[in-house]
C-alpha cells in the first residue's frame, strides 16, 4: 500500500512538473506573439511592432502620393520631418532594457530610412545611416531576415550616393547576418557585390529581391539570380551613358571655348582701336605741356567720350593686401583698366616702373586687360628696355607718349 501511494505521488509531481512547464512555455509564446492553438498573444510583441512598421510606412507613401512627386518641396519637407521624428524616437529606445522598446527602434529606424530613401538623393545619406542602424537593432534581436535585407540597402544606397567605404562597412554586416542565417547563396552574391564596389567604385547596380521598406516578400535565391542576370547588361547600360555624357560634356567645353575664343578676340580688336587713338590724339589735345595727371585724364576722358566707348573714370576700388587700388579708367566690357602715368623727371621714370609693377597684379585679380599710357617728358631714352619687362605680363600694354 506504501508502494502505491508513492508512485502515485511521484506520478501526481511529473503531472505537475509536465502542466507548469507547458503553462510557461504558453505564457512565452503569447508574450513574444506567437500562436499558441490558434490563440495570439496580444500587448507588446513582435507582431505589434510589425504592425506598427506598416502603418508608418502607409502614412510615409500617403505623403508622397498625396503631395507629388518625390523631390518638391513639399513632399520633401514632410518626409524629411518625418525622417526625423522616427529617428528621434528610435534614439531613445534603442537602448532599452525592453525587448518590445528596442525591436520598435530597430522598425523606427527603417521607417526613417524609408521616408529619407523617398526623398530621392537629398535623402540618400540619412537613408544609408538609418537602414544600417536598423540591421544592427535587428541583429541583435535574433530578427536576422530584416537584419540582412536592412544592411543590404544600406549598401545599395551607399553605393548609388558614391559613399563607397560606408557601403563595403554594410554590405560586410550583410554578409555575416546571412552565414549566420545560413543563405549561402546570397552571402557569395554579396561577397562578390563587396569586391565589385571595392574594385569597381562608381558602378551602378539595381536593388535586389525587393522594394525598399518592404519585409513581407519571399527571399530566395532565384530572385537574386534574376537580378543578377541583368547586372551586367545594367553595367553596359550605365558605361554608354557615361561616355554619351562625357561627349556631350566636351562638344559643349569646345563650344564654350569656341564663344570665349572669340569674345577675347573682339575685345583685342577694340583694344587695339583704343591704343591707336590713344596714340593719334592724346599728344595733339596739348598746346602746353600737361602739369598733373589728371590733365592728361581729363584729354583721355574727351577721346573717349567722342569714340562712345563705354567707361567708368574712377569709380571701381579694388582692394589687395593691405592696400586699395583705383584704376583712371575701367571697360567692362573689354575687361579692361587703364592707368595714366605723367614722367617729368629722372626719378619719376624709376617710379612709374615700380607703380606699374605693383598695379599689375592687384588690376589682374578683376581685369583681364591692363593699358598704362605714359606721357613722357622726352624722359625715357629707351622705350623698347623700358616697356619689355612690363609687357611680359599677359594682356598687359604701354603707351608712351612724347611730348
């Protein structure tokens, strides 16, 4: 009798231990949101988190629906703000004790990098960013599916953004959730995605197995060979189009060249017209020999006047170094600046040469063309020695006028 109620007691415990074991086991289930016998768990799972994600990513295609097109301002505003505001949020719980906290960040952060991701290519960098943070949060949760696929486009849009070494960094992280998954297929195609971006910088390449933002699609290995497929082909594509660019890039370098060519043409032949007059009439306009600069200014200005040439006498400053500097006379339309100079005597002649060489370079920073008209005293013996050196300057002419 002591031996029946002993192994019925023994048999009542096992019973007990079997009955609290599936009790806990139920009450695990139910709070990570799985089914149990038909019955889901409700609160804070992983499910309401999914479910959360697809409302934001509703509300964010709303935006872009609603508003326009991706890339007007308004449409870019709300997505950028909503950018932010996931984000903020997802910085805060990120680091929670909570499992629940921390799997709502690792969804803010791709709800973030998909409205950044809509934004076109204001978006791009922020959309990298968060798409890596989110694969990281993934993770570590053990969410290795949505792990990978985040980092992935993180590489994708690294990629598209030229940010080269931020894409190698995510698609590498890519590459470990997916062994750790054991996709083996996808963690070769990845590798070889690693060392294309690595060797090739600069290529274009399609997204893989499915839209931005979307978890819910089937990931396999024939829709990988699908895209790869149409890699190469991409590539071509992309090649053809750059050099299409770059001829096109050059037939309009040769044509703005062409335009600028003779441009500084016709501004030479007016130049020159300028320097002849110059020189016919500036000596004649005198009866008695000029006093000051600004009598020769004066002259120069009623040439001018009676050629309609369009000037400015003394009205553009232009400052260099310490010092400022006021050419005589300014064309603009020539790109021009013009400076008088009066030699009377010995020492004025070594003067006006060191005036002439400090103006050179401060005229030039907004000036093209440089003209120095030297009315001479019969002064300068050697005209050829004395305008040589300062002619040497590109663009930069001396007229000597004797009197």
């Amino acid at each position: 009798m002591e031996i029946f109620s002993s192994i019925i007691t023994g048999v009542f415990m096992v019973l007990s231990a079997v009955v609290g074991g599936v009790i806990a086991l139920i009450i695990n289930q139910l709070s990570r949101g799985e089914s149990i016998f038909g019955v889901s768990g409700k609160g804070n799972t992983p499910r309401k988190a999914k479910a959360l994600y697809k409302k934001w990513k509703k509300t964010i295609d709303n935006v872009v629906s609603k508003e326009g097109t991706p890339g007007s301002y308004d449409t870019d505003t709300l997505l950028e703000i909503k950018a932010k505001r996931y984000r903020l949020q997802a910085d805060g719980l990120c680091c929670s004790s909570k499992m629940f906290n921390r799997l709502k960040a690792a969804y803010l952060y791709t709800a973030a990098a998909y409205a950044s991701y809509k934004r076109g290519a204001a978006g791009n960098h922020e959309a990298g960013q968060c798409y890596h943070f989110a694969g990281f949060e993934f993770w570590r949760l053990g969410h290795l599916n949505p792990a990978g696929r985040c980092y992935k486009w993180s590489g994708d849009i690294f990629v598209n953004n030229k940010e080269f070494h931020e894409a190698i960094r995510a698609y590498r992280g890519a590459i470990r959730v997916f062994q750790e998954a054991g996709y083996s297929e996808i963690v070769d195609i990845l590798k070889n995605k690693e060392n294309d971006v690595i060797y090739k910088t600069g290529t274009l390449i399609r997204p893989w197995w499915d839209k931005k933002g979307d978890f819910f699609g089937q990931l396999t290995s024939d829709t990988i060979n699908d895209e790869q497929e149409g890699q190469e082909e991409q590539v071509e594509q992309r090649e053809q189009v750059e050099q299409e660019e770059q001829v096109e890039q050059k037939e309009q370098d040769e044509e703005v060249e062409q335009v600028e060519q003779e441009r500084q043409e016709g501004q030479e032949e007016q130049i020159e017209k300028l320097l002849d007059f110059i020189k016919a009439n500036l000596r004649p306009a005198f009866f008695k020999p000029p006093e000051i600069e600004t009598e020769i200014q004066n002259q120069l200005e009623v040439i001018f006047n009676t050629q309609s040439f369009d000037f400015q006498r003394e009205k553009i400053t232009i400052p260099y170094s310490v010092k400022c500097y006021t050419p005589d006379f300014t064309f603009n339309s020539l790109s021009l600046a013009l400076e008088v100079k009066l030699c009377k005597t010995p020492d004025r002649e070594k003067r006006i040469v060191e005036e002439i060489n400090s103006d050179i370079p401060a005229y030039q920073t907004q000036y093209r063309n440089l003209i120095f008209v030297v009315y001479d005293f019969q002064i300068i013996r050697d005209e050829a020695k004395f305008k040589s050196s300062i002619e040497s300057n590109s663009n930069v002419y001396v007229v000597i006028v004797k009197h």
